[in-house]
C-alpha cells in the first residue's frame, strides 16, 4: 500500500525535491541562528565591545540575508509544498473517479454513494495534507533535532545526554498513545461516511420526505449519524489532548532539567552562564520539531485511514471487464437470443462475493428474438423481467448460458459498442443538471442542433421546447425537476433517438404517466421501436398488444410465448392478466 501512495509522488517529483531542498535550508538557518547569537555574545565578553561594533555591519547583512532567504524558503514550502499535495489529491480524485465509472451495477448496489463521496472529497484532502506535510516536517524537523543535539552535545555532553535520555522516554509514550490514535481515526472516516450517506439519501429523496411529511424522522436519522460522529471527534480529541498534554510535559520538565542540572553545572564550573542559555534557546528548536513529529504522525494516521480506504476502491477490481481480445459488436440483423440462461443478484446483505440466495432470479432462461421483432415480456411482478433486460447490455453477467447478439456472445465483445448498440428507456428517467439540449446530446455526444431538433420531433417533444422561451436552452434542473414525468420521458426518448441504437429496451417506460402522457410517449415508443429489436416490459398490457410476440416470465423462466391471440386462446398466464386488467378497467368504466 505504502508503495502505491508513493507513487502518487512520481508526476511532481520535481516540485518535491525543490520543496525538500527549502525545507533543508530552513532547517539550516534555524539551526544556526543561536549558535550565531552564542558567538556574539561570547565575542562580547572575549574580544571587548569596539570590535563588536566594528564587524556589526557585516553582522547585520548577513542576518538579514540569511532571513530574506528563510523567507523564499518558507514561501515556497508553505504555497508549492500545498501546490504539490493539491495536485496529488486532483490525480487520486481522478483515479477514484475513473474507477467508479468502471463498476458495474452490482458495485453500486451494494455501495452508497455518500459513503463514496466522502472517499473522494474528505478522505483525499487528509490524505494530501499529510502528503506534502509530512516529508517536509520530517526533514526540517529531523534536521532540527539532530543538529541541535550535536551542537548541545559540543556545548555539555552531560546536560546533553540527559535531554535526550528524557526526550526518548517521552517519544515512547507519545509513540503508544499514537497507535491508539489510528483506531479512532478509522472509526472517524467511518462516521463522517455515514453522515454523508445519510444527507445523501436524504436530499435525493426529499420529495419523497416531504410527500410524507417526514422531515421530523429524517432530522431524527440524521441526528443519530451526527450525534455518533460527534462521539468519535469527541473521542478523538481526548485522544489528542491527551498527547498534546504528554508532549507539553516533555518541554516542561526539558526547561526544569536545564535550570535545575544546568544551573548545578555552571555552579561547579562546567559550563559557562552563556552556554546555559543557548541550551534555553535550542530547547524550542529541539523540543519543538519533536512534538511537530509527534504530531504529524496523528495527520499520518489520518491520511493512512484515508488512504486505506481509496486503496480498497483502486484495488477492488472491476467484476464486469472487457476481455484481453474483445471485439466491438458487430449489429448485422439485432437477433437476440438467451440460450440457458442463470443469473442471482450477489447478496448484498451479506457482502461482495456473499453467497446467492437458493433460487436463482434467471432460471435456466431460453428466449430467442428474431431481427427488427417487438416481443413483450409480462409476467408478475418479481418475475425476473428487468432482470433480463439488465443481462443484455451485460449490466451483469450472467452467472451461466449465455446471451448472444447476431451470434456474437456479450461478453466476447466490447461493452462500449455492446452498450451503443442498445438503447434504454426505463420508468425512472434521470436527467442531468444542465439545458435539454445538453440532456438530448447526452445520447450523441458531439451531434449537431439540427440532429438534436430531428430527435426531439421524434420524441414529440419539439414542439413543447420551441413553446419554452429559453427553447434548447432551458435548464431542467437537479434530475429534471422542472419538467413533467411525460416530458422528462419524452426527453429521454429523443436521447435514445439520437443514439440510433440497433435494439431497444423499453422498461415499464409509460407506467408511471397519466393516460394523457402515456398516448404522446407511447406513439414516439412506437415511431422508436419500428425497424429496432426491441423488449418492451410493461404492466398495462394495452400498450403491448401490437407488439409481434408476447413471453410471459415467472420465476425467472418464459413460461409461454406466442402472439396476443394466440395466447389468449391457449388461456395461460396472459390470458388470465389480460382478462384481469381487461375486466378491472370495464369495471371502472362502469363506475
Ligand atoms: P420484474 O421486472 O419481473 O418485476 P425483477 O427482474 O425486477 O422482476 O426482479 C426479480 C428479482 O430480483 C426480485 O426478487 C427482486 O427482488 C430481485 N432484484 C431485482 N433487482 C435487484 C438488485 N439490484 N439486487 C438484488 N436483487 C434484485
């Protein structure tokens, strides 16, 4: 893992060595400084105050020298060095997002997307706060500590020897304290997870709160992520107080131990009054950079958590991937044929790779579809028919059989020109955040306005567009909530439109619109469906009538085929719904 985060430092190695070589020269400069002062001083009393006052001149030159290049130093290590961890963060940003768009949907069933987000905004900003701090604090502090040893040791070996000696026993304990510390930052990351998961699943579906008046149980949930978050910041700052405190008490009893040995020192005549006092002034420079350290571990401890967590990402690999030597789809005629076909959803209850519940969802599934064919699965609900349209653009894979496309089996070839060649339009219409033009084009990105206007008359949604006084450039909001469900739906049949797409799958497209709706999306399903292999998949069965054929699926099986007529005579399954529906709506009629 460790090898994995360094190379993250590859595409700025420049930038890190020049932040290196700034944080060695302020080290430098901090180092020499009261050794510079020490010098005067014992100049003072050696050589006499006239030449003091003759070399000040030079003195003063070269200190301001010296500070005006801190300066550089701290400027750069303080606006590259952050430079430097953004842009690590942006390439981690990137993988994680490129690796998501990888997964399939059995990824995103079992994954929460707050819980995702929070890996790509507040796990990668601790992660590259530590990525640019710790190295820098490493070397300037390390510099600091050793440099200011061996000039203390120089001074007093004795007094020397004994800050170190009381140094390592506190870095022992800091050390025990901090490994204490990782458990609470897991848990931290855990909970801010789930705080995010929780507004998220709380914002997207606020229509739904607020149609059931719920907001006080909503407020109630989102209280009980916060308030256990809250308990893990709390724990967590006990946890750093705790070692802020330890750390303090290093400095304290380092002064003591100088005041009170040293000051015994200068008394027996081993050290002058003046070395006393450089060790006072190098005890910040020796006492500092060790609680820095100390302290860094804890932002090392975090990002580690962090990072643990996109790692898991990265290196959970893609279940749906293409092969070595996939082929792109080749649509000749569109025949469509699943030839024994067994597919469970994984338990996500149980976790990725759980064990598949006793019956399988597609159960030894045979289904052939001849070229340019409208057949019509209907079935109850439960059945496995959106099921079986998801295995066809390989949304999962089958789990044994096969589905082939003109012969070419879905997973030999593409998923991309898979996934061209098949257009979707389901109950549940998502709409980006941007202008209909936009959410049209999303079908052929890079058409022109001339193609996009030629869709959306297909889709019989033109005229509404032209009616609008921005047209195209109508924004439709978050999911398209300032359209209608029919013209959210005719909008994404216009998508569908444009990407021309050899087969069709129409999911429950019209289930969820008024009757009204329904007769405007269905004529352009219909104008949609003609020369396309299409499945259509639909509760009302009036709008399946015309279609060529009818598969009733039960169980994750056809369990009878044939036309409309056909299967009305037979008196099977279909005979039975239709007659229900056919009967229910007299009824109402009636009424
Ligand atoms: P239909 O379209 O005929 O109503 P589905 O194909 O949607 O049936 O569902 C078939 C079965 O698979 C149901 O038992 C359903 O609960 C289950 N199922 C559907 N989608 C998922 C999913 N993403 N994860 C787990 N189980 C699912």
């Amino acid at each position: 893992m460790f090898k994995r985060f360094l190379s993250y430092y590859g595409p700025v190695k420049g930038l890190f060595i020049a932040d290196t070589v700034c944080a060695l020269v302020l080290a430098g400069i901090d180092l020499a400084f009261p050794s510079i002062l020490r010098s005067l001083t014992n100049g003072l009393f050696t050589q006499g105050s006239a030449a003091i006052l003759g070399a000040l001149g030079y003195i003063a030159a070269g200190l301001i020298g010296l500070y005006a290049l801190r300066c550089a130093c701290r400027y750069f290590v303080s606006a590259q060095g952050h430079i430097m961890g953004a842009r690590m963060e942006s390439r981690m940003r990137e993988d994680l997002f490129d690796q998501y768009e990888r997964f399939s949907f059995a990824y995103f069933d079992a994954h929460n997307s707050g819980d995702m987000m929070s890996r790509v905004v507040n796990d990668l900003f601790d992660i590259c706060e530590a990525a640019h701090h710790v190295p820098e604090w490493i070397i300037i502090c390390g510099i600091e500590i050793i440099g200011a040893f061996a000039i203390l040791f120089t001074i007093s070996p004795v007094l020397a020897s004994a800050m170190a000696a009381i140094t390592a026993v506190f870095v022992v304990i800091m050390v025990r304290q901090n490994l204490r510390m990782r458990a609470v930052f897991a848990d931290n990351r855990r909970r801010i997870s789930d705080v995010n998961a929780r507004l998220q699943d709380s914002l997207a579906g606020m229509r739904v709160v607020k149609s059931f008046a719920n907001e006080r149980t909503e407020r109630a949930k989102f209280r009980v992520s916060n308030d256990r978050y809250l308990d893990s910041k709390v724990a967590q700052y006990h946890v750093m107080g705790r070692y802020q405190a330890t750390s303090a008490l290093m400095t304290g009893v380092l002064y003591v131990t100088i005041v009170v040995l040293g000051g015994y020192l200068v008394a027996a005549g081993q050290m002058t009054a003046v070395d006393m006092a450089t060790f006072a002034l190098y005890i910040t420079l020796f006492a500092t950079p060790i609680e820095t350290l100390v302290n860094s571990t804890e932002n090392f401890q975090k990002a580690a958590a962090g990072f643990r967590r996109m790692d898991e990402v990265l290196r959970t690999a893609p279940d749906i991937q293409d092969k070595p030597d996939a082929r792109p789809l080749e649509v000749r005629e569109g025949a469509i044929e699943y030839r024994d076909v067994c597919f469970s959803y994984p338990d996500t209850e149980v976790g990725e790779g759980g064990t598949a519940p006793e019956s399988p969802v597609i159960d030894h599934m045979n289904l052939s579809i001849r070229p340019g064919e409208t057949i019509a699965l209907v079935g109850p609900s439960g059945g496995g028919k959106s099921t079986t349209c998801s295995l066809l653009p390989r949304f999962y894979d089958v789990a044994s059989g096969s589905i082939r496309i003109d012969g070419q089996d879905v997973r030999d070839v593409t998923q991309e020109s898979l996934r061209r060649a098949i257009g979707l339009v389901q109950q549940d219409v998502y709409l980006f955040d941007g202008t209909l033009r936009d959410n049209i084009a999303y079908g052929r990105p890079g058409a022109s306005d001339a193609e996009i206007e030629d869709a959306a008359r297909k889709a019989n949604i033109h005229d509404f567009i032209a009616s609008l006084p921005e047209g195209y450039d109508t924004v439709v909001g978050e999911r398209g909530s300032r359209l209608s469900g029919g013209q959210k739906q005719r909008v994404a049949i216009a998508r569908v439109f444009l990407k021309d797409p050899a087969i069709l799958i129409l999911d429950e497209a019209t289930s969820a619109l008024d009757n009204e709706s329904e007769e405007a999306v269905q004529e352009s399903l219909e104008r949609l469906a003609a020369d396309r292999t299409t499945i259509i998949i639909a509760h009302r069965l009036s709008t399946i009538k015309n279609a060529d054929e009818i598969a009733t699926v039960e169980r994750g099986r056809v369990v009878e085929r044939g036309t409309h007529e056909e299967l009305l005579v037979r008196g099977g399954t279909y005979a039975r719904y239709y007659r229900m529906q056919f009967e229910g709506a007299r009824a109402r009629d009636v009424r």
